[in-house]
C-alpha cells in the first residue's frame, strides 16, 4: 500500500528539471544506438535517397569516415546493407557469396578506418536477387526453406571472413541461425555474434529501405509467406525461443513502434539482449511529419527512441542514430 493523495502527490517528482533528472527510470545514451549505413557501387560518390530524405547511400572509399563519424559520436556499431548493381542481380543470388561485393570491401574499408566500431551485416538475399525476395524461389515464387539457408550460411562465412563483428540473419527462414552457428563454430569464427531478426514481420513500413537497397521495384508479390503476420504476438515469443536455442546471441524486434508490446513480450520472458529497429518507414513518418509542421523534429526522435528503452529495448537500430547521439551528448 502506498499513501493515497494529498500526502502523496505525483506531481511533486515533477515539480523541477532537477527532480525529474534524478526519478526519470530511463535514459537514452549514445550506445544504445546502432547507425544503419547503405553502400553503392562506384568512386567519391554520395547518393542521397528521395524516400529517406537526409539518408545516403556511400561508396566504399567514403564509408570509413562515415563509421569514424558515429564512432566520435559515441555509437559502438554501423550496420552495412548494400545496393548491389543491377546487372550482378540473379535468381541464385551468387553475389551475395562474392568474398570481393560491395559488402565485403565495405566492412574491411569501416574496419581499416575505424577497428574500434562494430560491424553488423545482414544476412539476406534481397539485395541479390532478381526478383527482391529474401531466398531463392520455386517456379510459383515461394521462397525455399531449406536451400535458401544452406545459401544463408555460405553468406554468413563470407562476411565473417571479410571481418565482420555481427552476422544479423534478417530472413525468417526457420532453423538458420543454428545452421549459421555450427558453420561458424566450424570455421573457427567462434567471437563472430549472431543477432537474429527473430520477430520480423511483414509490414508496410519498409517502404523507403527497398528504394534504398534497390530492391523495392523488383519485388514480385509480398513477404507473408516468411515474414510474421501483424496480428500476432504469441508466435513472436516461439520465433524468439527458436533462435535463442540455435544459438542466437542477441534477438531483434522488428519493425519497431508499432511493436513496443511485442519488444516489451520477448524482454520479459528471456532476457536475452534485445534490439528494435526503428525502420525506414518509421524514420520517414518523423521527418514528413516535422517537415509537415506536426512535431519538433528533436523531441519526436527522441521520444520515440526512448519509448524503446522503457519497453526493454537494449539497443536500436535507427537511421536517427548520429542525430539522437548528439542531441543527447548536448
Ligand atoms: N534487413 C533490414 C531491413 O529490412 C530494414 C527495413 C527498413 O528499415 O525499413
Ligand atoms: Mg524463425
């Protein structure tokens, strides 16, 4: 039982900026964020993507001094996604297995500029594929199970190989992230992490990201054959136990603000380190919308970042990484 009103008074905790420094439960720091980096093809270029404005894409020789940026920032991880060129786009997606692609040479470029950040990669074939899907596909577009993960795993090995700190499995195929571990284990890459894109579902949030990574007009028909349902929560909680079992060392929810309830779930029940990505849907929604004249731009990035952290987030991957960071160092 607590004191009922007026000895107890709520607002007296938030009577002054001092007091409400010293009660507030959560704070957002710097290392909460990891800063999402896109690569192009080419030399000394920055292209900046329409659909998310104050996003670009870099080539390989720009990209050290964009992860030596949110290193002085303060942010301990970039997370490298490639546009690859149309022409080395397939149906087997073999560039994803180039130990020389775009992704390859940028870890090794952001490793060169900066060996104090973290590097996570994504494990996908949507960047490689003709078609946009995440795996290889059958004669009706059905995306292939268990081949799509034996290519997944040779994927993984080639980024690790090129020096990447963080595999991040963001395909729903079931049972790659043991697949991914034991072939890691096998290589001897027994320090490379796996986060998991456990608790990713199809949504329409992901708009701007496949104009980004090229991926978006190719797409023949949607993710829902592999990616979660939005009406479900129950299912994302045995996503996450799966993952964590094959060996997953942190977990990911995915997209993020619609799904605080289901980040807030999967904190609970396991306590494994996990993140929510904010995603490129969500980062448009902020920026048209204090371009619009509907919000302070600062306070909505920082408030919606936050909410993530009293959900139980132990980190986010947020194109508002670099702005959130300085905001917050002042
Ligand atoms: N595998 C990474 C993503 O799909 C990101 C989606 C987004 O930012 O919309
Ligand atoms: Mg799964």
């Amino acid at each position: 039982m607590t004191a009922a009103f007026p000895a107890l008074r709520m607002r007296r905790g938030r009577s002054a900026p001092w007091i409400r420094a010293m009660l507030a439960e959560h704070r957002l720091h710097p290392s909460d964020f990891i800063l999402p980096l896109f690569i192009c093809d080419g030399q000394g270029c920055e292209e900046p993507i329409a659909a998310l404005p104050g996003v670009s894409r870099w080539t390989v020789d720009k990209i050290g001094a964009r992860a030596r940026e949110a290193h002085a920032a303060g942010i301990p991880c970039v997370a490298l996604f490639p546009n690859t060129p149309g022409p080395l786009r397939t149906v087997g997606a073999e560039e994803a297995l180039n130990p020389d692609n775009l992704i390859c040479r940028a870890v090794k470029a952001v490793k060169d500029a900066c060996p104090e950040i973290g590097v996570l990669t994504d494990v996908a074939l949507d960047p490689y594929t003709e078609h946009g899907h995440d795996g290889l596909i059958d004669e009706r577009g059905c995306v292939l199970n268990d081949l799509t993960s034996a290519v997944l795993v040779q994927q993984a090995l080639v980024q690790a190989e090129a020096g990447a700190d963080i595999v991040a499995p963001s395909d729903m195929m079931d049972g790659r992230v043991g697949a991914i571990r034991t072939a890691l284990e096998q290589a001897g890459k027994c320090d490379t992490a796996i986060m998991a894109y456990a608790a990713k579902y199809a949504s329409a949030f992901y708009g701007p990201f496949r104009d980004a990574v090229g991926s978006g007009g190719r797409l023949k028909g949607d993710k829902r054959g592999y990616q979660m349902d939005p009406a479900n929560a129950a299912e994302a909680l045995r996503e996450v136990a799966l993952d964590i079992a094959e060996g997953a060392d942190m977990v990911m929810v995915k997209p993020g603000m619609p799904y605080l309830d289901v980040l807030a779930a999967v904190r609970k029940r396991f306590e494994v380190p996990t993140f929510a990505y904010q995603v490129s849907g969500e980062y448009a929604m902020i920026e048209h919308a204090a371009a619009a004249g509907a919000g302070d731009r600062d306070a909505l990035i920082l408030e919606t970042l936050l909410a993530f952290k009293r959900a139980g987030a132990s980190g986010i991957l947020t194109y508002h990484a670099l702005d959130a960071a300085r905001l917050i160092a002042g």
